[in-house]
C-alpha cells in the first residue's frame, strides 16, 4: 500500500488515480484507408478520401490493427472478446472532417486484465502491486491544429486522422504519483516488447489522460474527478498528480468543490487549467457505425496471435534471476526495455561462446559491464566516443580477455576507451598499448623480495598479527609493477613468502 499522503489544514488526504493511455497502433497504414502513418511528413500529404470525409467513401478494418491490439490485451493477460463492435462518437471539432469518431464503446475488443509493478521503495512503492486494466478498445485519432503557423488563423494538418489508437484504460487502482509514472513505464515496456507501439511520447504516438480525485484519509467513497488530457511524458504525469492534488486538496480546504471536467497542462508553469466541462457518454451520442460489420474473431487468428508472443518482462526477469543468477536489481534494469536486454542477451551469447562457459557462468560479469563499466566509459568520453565501435563482439573479447586474467579490470577501461576512440582491435591495443596484466612470477617475485626486504618492521608487525598489512604489501607491489600485476598472483605469492 502506498504512503503517499497531502497534509492539508483540516487533515491527511489521499489521492486516487486512474489512466487512459492512448498508443498509437504499429502499423503501416490507417486504422480505416490505405493512407500512410510515417510520422514528420508534411502537412496534409498523409490523407486518403476516407480520413477527409468525401461522400461515399467506406471504411474497411485493417487486420494488422486488429492483430496488434489482440496481442496487446494478451500481454497484459486480459480478456479477448471474440465479438466486438464499432461505434460512433459523435462531436464537432475542426480537425474531425467527418464529424465523428470510429470507437469502441459497448462492445471493446479487449477486457479485463492486469499489469504489475514491481516494489521500488526509493520511489515510494513499498511492494508490488498489480493495477487493474479495464479494457483496451480500438479507435482512429483525430488531425491536429496548428496555431502558429500564421497571426490570425489556425490551420488543420489530417495526417494523424485515422492514425490507429488503442485506447487502454486502467482501473482507479494508484494512489501516488510514483505508482503512476511506473505504471506508465512497464505499459510501454510491454507494448515495445509486443511491438503494438514504439511508445514514442514526445513524438505523440503514445500519451495519457490523467484522472485525479481526493479524499481524507479512510473514506471509501471517491471525490470528483478530473481529467487532464494528453501528457506526454512519463515525468509530465507525475507532475499532473502533484499539481492536480494539491489544486483540489486547497479548493476543499477553502469551502469550494471540485468540479468534474478536462484541464490542460501547462509544463511552464507546472500547472493544471480548464480547458471544458466533461462530457458524459450520452453527450457523444453513441450509436453502433452503420458502415462496419462486428468483428468476430476465429480461434485460429487468436492462436497466432498467442504464439507470435515474444518473452515479456515479467517473465524474462524471473528467468534472469532464477537461471541466470542475476540479482533482483539487476534483472529489473536489464529487463525494463527491449534495447536493454536486447543488448545483454546478445553480449552474453558471444561471451559464453568465447569462454566456452555456460551463460550462467558469465552473466553477472556481463550483467555489470553493461549496467556500469561500458555505459562509465561511454559517459567520460562524450562526444569522442564513437558507438559503432561499440560492438558486441569488441566487448565480449575485453570480456574474456578479463576473465582469463590477461588484462585486469581497469585495462579492460582503458582499452575499451581506445576501441569507441579508434576502432582498433581489443587483442591488438592490449598487445601495442602495453595493457596487459603481468603474471610472470619471476618478475612479481622479484618486486615483493625488494618490498619485503625494504619493510622489515612492517613485516614482523604482519608476523606478529597486524593482518590489514597484507592490504599495504598488496598495494605496494602493483604499484612496483605499475598496476599490471596479476592481482591473485600477487595475492598468493605474497601469502608464500610472509607465511
């Protein structure tokens, strides 16, 4: 249960949250026309008949649409409503040439499921917890206005009319601005993984409606809510909730009301403002669309789409732990996107195959190079450092060279330094650059019989108990070697000769 709690004049309040995710559907063309949906085309060149409206113009499904919103309500283990039907949301508004929307609101193809987030007490989330999904329905978007494009007028792009949405609403199950961000993240993770959405927010292929209310602390009646549209960033909702909370918890607290309608957010000055009154489902006039037939999905098609299911979070995270020995941590970060663990799964196949060891073996090795190691060195370099050297199979060769003790772990930086600078070979810089390990003995012992022979005392006071010198002869004899000793040689050729 969330801690998240607003200390108002007359009390504690808590906040109850619930979201209505629009993605826009991975697809080539529109939900209802052959029109194209590559997203920064010009102005109004994406419109076929259908999305303009012309008479007669009839729309027919797109099968991919349908398919991709499928699998979606299968990765979020929802229900799958073999019959589903198309309806019309009826309202005016500039960039709507037909006047109305194609939605779903009766009969969604997609109902009841869940979604976990996982326990992140730094951010406030003490335990895991599932957040119920409502319904996932499938509707077109609408154009979009464009207000500053000349002094007097607004001008009206339809390449987004048509665009294929999901619409995936959850159930008022968050209660803290964190529980919301993270519920907004795993959403897109899944939908990437899945491959339904990129889940581009700034580019608007997938935004949130935030629906906000508040009550004291042990009522169990919900306060009115509001509705701020179209946030578009995980960090933006976050915001919208703290904004909104403290909005409405203040109106109470003066003796005012909290009026039910949709806000707008302002990211400049971090602030919510009305934008209309809401509308309730009877102001849209909804009727069944006299042009589309119901969708009646065959168990064949929900049996490819079942078996077309990549790995998703969940499970590939408990795989990570359970078979690949990761800690929780770690299996949460690698698994949250699919470049991430896309990645490391590919950097630990060409590891273990090099070492000829299971991946097992090799994976918490691999696991901290690529969570720590590479992206430091990354990071230090800026803008020096060139990613398309950055291959897999450069990365597992420092890898292994680590792991059978040729180079230690600060070569293994240094040379990977010199690889995203130059693209040279990792083996050939070790071999030139001299950034290899020493695990010559003769040379090593002979560094340790000087250090010893200079620091008697400090070898009696060893003798005579004081063990934390064993850390000062350690150190000395790297530094003899500069740095590129054989750290365990030295470890046990120090314990041979101080007995």
């Amino acid at each position: 249960m969330s801690n998240y709690r607003i200390h108002g004049a007359t009390g504690e309040w808590e906040v109850v949250i619930g979201l209505e995710v629009h993605a826009q559907v991975t697809s080539k063309s529109k939900l209802f026309s052959g029109a194209d949906t590559t997203f920064g085309a010009e102005p109004n060149t994406q419109v076929s008949l259908i999305d303009a409206a012309m008479p007669g113009m009839l729309p027919v499904p797109n099968a991919e649409c349908i398919r991709q919103a499928v699998r979606t309500g299968m990765a979020i283990e929802a229900q799958i409503n073999k019959y589903s039907r198309f309806d019309r949301k009826n309202y005016f508004y500039a960039d709507l040439p037909q006047g109305y929307q194609i939605s779903q609101l009766y009969h969604p193809i997609v109902g009841e499921g869940q979604l976990l987030i996982e326990k992140d007490e730094k951010a406030g989330i003490p335990e895991d917890k599932i957040i119920g999904i409502e319904r996932i329905h499938v509707e077109q978007d609408a154009g979009k206005l464009m207000h500053d494009q000349h002094p007097t007028m607004s001008y009206v792009d339809l390449n987004r009319c048509g665009v294929a949405l999901m619409e995936i609403v959850s159930k008022p199950d968050m209660t803290s601005p964190a529980e919301a961000g993270a519920y907004v993240r795993k959403l897109r993770s899944i939908l990437r993984y899945v491959g339904s959405c990129d889940g581009n927010m700034e580019q608007g292929s997938m935004r949130a409606d935030v629906n906000v209310s508040v009550r004291k602390v042990g009522d169990t009646e919900l306060g009115t809510r509001t509705e701020t549209k179209n946030v578009n960033s995980v960090r933006f909702v976050m915001a919208v909730i703290e904004s909104e909370v403290r909005r409405q918890v203040d109106l109470i607290e003066d003796g005012g009301e909290v009026v039910q309608e949709t806000r707008l957010y302002d990211p400049d000055k971090n602030e919510t403002r009305s934008m209309r009154s809401k509308e309730d489902a009877h102001d849209y006039r909804y009727f069944p669309d006299p042009d589309l037939l119901p969708l009646n999905l065959e168990d064949d098609f929900l049996e490819e789409c079942r078996a077309s299911l990549p790995e998703l979070p969940d499970a590939k995270r408990l795989r990570y732990i359970n078979e690949l020995g990761l800690s929780e941590y770690n299996a949460h970060v690698l698994t949250a996107e699919v470049e991430t663990f896309a990645r490391f799964e590919t950097l630990l196949a060409i590891t273990a195959e090099h070492l000829g060891k299971p991946e097992s073996d090799t994976a918490t090795t691999v696991a901290n190079w690529s969570m720590s190691t590479a992206p430091g060195v990354v990071k230090s370099l800026g803008d020096e450092a060139n990613l398309e050297y950055a291959t897999a199979e450069a990365q597992a060769a420092i890898l292994k060279m680590q792991d059978t003790g040729k180079i230690s772990g600060g070569q293994a930086k240094e040379i990977y330094e010199i690889v995203l600078k130059t693209g040279r070979s990792p083996d050939e810089i070790a071999d030139t650059e001299g950034l290899k390990q020493v695990s010559d003995t003769g040379a090593i012992e002979e560094a340790i019989d000087a250090i010893i022979a200079a620091n008697g005392d400090k070898v009696e006071q060893y003798k005579g108990g004081k063990d934390k010198l064993f850390g000062f002869f350690v150190g000395q004899t790297m530094k003899a070697m500069q740095g590129k000793a054989n750290p365990a040689v030295v470890n046990q050729l120090l314990k041979d000769k101080l007995g």
